[in-house]
C-alpha cells in the first residue's frame, strides 16, 4: 500500500521545488504532477520533481495521448527514467475530449489511439524497434538510441468500463479520478481484469478541518459533474484527521495499490502532515 500526494494544478509553479523537497522528508511514497490544458506541462514538472527530490516515486498524472507523438513520449519519459532510475510513473490518457477539440488535437477514436500509444510506448521503453500502422498511430521503424535499462511503469488514466478494460489489455496499471468512493473499486477491478500485477492508483481530495464540508464544496460540485452523479457521492479524505485517514485505509482495503490525495486549501501541505499522524 502506497500514499501519495498530488501537487494541485492551482498551486504556483514556482512553489513546486519546496514542495517536493519537503515531501521528501515524510513518509509518503509518491508525487504526483498533472497536466491539464493551460495549466501545466508534467514532463517539466516531473523533471523538476525528480531533480529536488532522492527518494520520491514522481508519477504523472496523467498526460493526454493526443497532444503527445508516442515517439516523442518515449523520448521524454526514456530520459527521465534513466537519470532517476526507478523513480518514474508514467500515466496517460484520453484528455478532456472538449479540451482536445479546442486545440485541433480530438481523434474520431480515443479508445484506439490510447490502445496503441501505450503499446508503443511500452515496446519502445524496452529498448524495442516499432513498426505500428493502426488507425491512430503511425511508426515506421523506429526505436530509442538511450532505452532505460529500468523502464517505467506505464498507467492508463481512465474511467469508463471499454477504457478500464483496455487499461487491463494494455498498461501496467490504472489511473482512476477524485471522488469515486471504496465501495466503486472492487467493480473497477473487475472491469480491468488484468493478468498478472497491476497498479490500481486512485486520486481523492484531501481537506483536513472543521470547516471540510464548506471548503470542499466548489470541489465536489465540479468532480460530480465530471463523474455524473451528485455532489454528496462524491467521496473525500475530508473532516477530521482520523475522518481522512479512514477514507484512506477503505481505498487501500477495497483494491487500490497507491492512494495519492489531493490537498486543498492556501497550506495543502499542513493536511497531508495532519493525515500522515493519523494514519
């Protein structure tokens, strides 16, 4: 069982240094970096991550395959985990399909161009020479002069039943959003039904304090809309310390390898210490 935290997508780029190093020096496993449309880039910043930091897993969290050319994808995720061996998470996505169509980036198949830029990323981060003329995807011959001898893992950042089942066919773990309660793991798990080890990541918000239910719900209005259900089943590492840390402890029962929470507020830090005394 993993912990770990997500460096929220509002939070000033600039701050990520001390963040990272200060995580360092706690118990948790894991940071997480996302890359949202004008927000920012992951690969910068888990660049940076892993540079500050000498212990952290660094995972991305998740970058969408249709701004990124599998090559180029390998290329960066190849260099990163052969300067910091082992220390790399890699996940990908659909993206946001009305933020891929305002960029000229949307595909008549987001399930095939996933499917096949994860199998080539993965075949060329081992070192692999690719040929792959799909219908997404198109390689002719191609391959790493610098493949990492620890190649990382790679994740599918996904949610509906086709795409958590080619997470299974495909990737060596799953990405699942903020807010879908433990009770929601033991059917993603089923859906997945993946051969061999497979990570199953899962994201919630964390907000340790009296005043949780106020605070979070602007979070839990937005996430319901994006999960199609209400802002009350949206599920939080949220109230107390030992409130949030119970939420924790019933995602890890449930199924989920890695809990990476996600703290609000103008000091996300003091919540994520506040968590790591109660659990």
């Amino acid at each position: 069982m993993r912990l770990g935290v997500m460096f929220d997508r509002d939070l000033p780029p600039e701050s990520l240094v001390p963040f990272a190093r200060e995580l360092d020096g706690t118990a948790v496993s894991d940071l997480w970096v996302v890359e949202d449309l004008g927000w920012t880039g992951a690969i910068s910043s888990a660049a940076t991550a892993l540079a500050v930091t000498s212990r952290l897993r660094v995972g991305i969290g998740i970058t969408p395959a249709p701004l990124r050319n599998p090559m180029l994808l390998a290329m960066e995720l190849a260099n990163l985990a052969r300067l910091h061996p082992g220390r790399l998470a890699a996940g990908i996505g659909h993206g946001v399909q009305g933020w891929m169509r305002q960029v000229g980036a949307a595909v008549p198949s987001p399930l095939a161009l996933l499917e096949e830029t994860i199998t080539s990323v993965r075949a060329l981060l081992r070192g692999e020479t690719v040929t792959l003329h799909g219908r997404a995807v198109h390689l002719d011959g191609v391959s790493l002069v610098h493949p990492p001898a620890e190649p990382p893992p790679v994740l599918a950042g996904v949610v509906s039943p086709r795409s958590l089942a080619l997470s299974g066919r495909v990737a060596q773990g799953t990405i699942i959003p903020e807010g879908l309660a433990p009770e929601r793991v033991p059917p993603i798990v089923e859906q997945i039904s993946a051969a061999g080890e497979h990570e199953l990541v899962a994201f919630t918000f964390l907000y340790v304090g009296d005043d949780a239910r106020e605070v979070m719900r602007p979070a839990a209005t937005g996430q319901a809309q994006f999960l199609g259900v209400t802002p009350e089943e949206v599920d939080m590492a949220a109230g107390s310390p030992e409130q949030a840390a119970a939420r924790v402890r019933a995602l890890w029962e449930a199924g989920v390898s890695t809990v990476a929470v996600r703290p609000m507020g103008p000091d996300p830090l003091s919540h994520v210490h506040r968590l790591l005394s109660a659990l």
